[in-house]
C-alpha cells in the first residue's frame, strides 16, 4: 500500500500545480462602468498629449 503513496504524490502535486496556474493565469474582470469610463478618459488624454507634442518636427507635405 505505500506504493500507492509513492505514486499519489506526483499525481497531486501537478495536479494542485495546474489549479495554481490556472488561478494565477485567469483573465482579469471587466472594469465596471465608473472605472472604464475613467481609464477611457485617461487614453483619450494621453492621445491628445500626444497629438500636441513639442518635440514634432515640421511636417514635410507643408505647401510653403
């Protein structure tokens, strides 16, 4: 019978190794509505910072 035991180990052991990844590895939850629409803010801010940076140079298809 403690052969029995000598072979469950492996067994349970990747076994709670598989649960522990598929905990750790689980999709994060949606945002709820307050926090998307803030995030969504916060690109849209960091879009525009963009769009408006100093450190562009002339564009090249200026007619004069």
């Amino acid at each position: 019978m403690s052969w029995a035991l000598w072979l469950a180990v492996p067994v349970v052991l990747t076994v709670l190794a598989a649960v522990a990844t598929w905990i750790r590895n689980r999709p994060a939850r949606p945002p709820g509505t307050r926090r998307a629409m803030r995030e969504h803010g916060e690109f849209l801010d960091a879009l525009v910072e963009t769009a408006r940076s100093k450190d562009r140079g002339p564009r090249s298809d200026s007619g004069t």
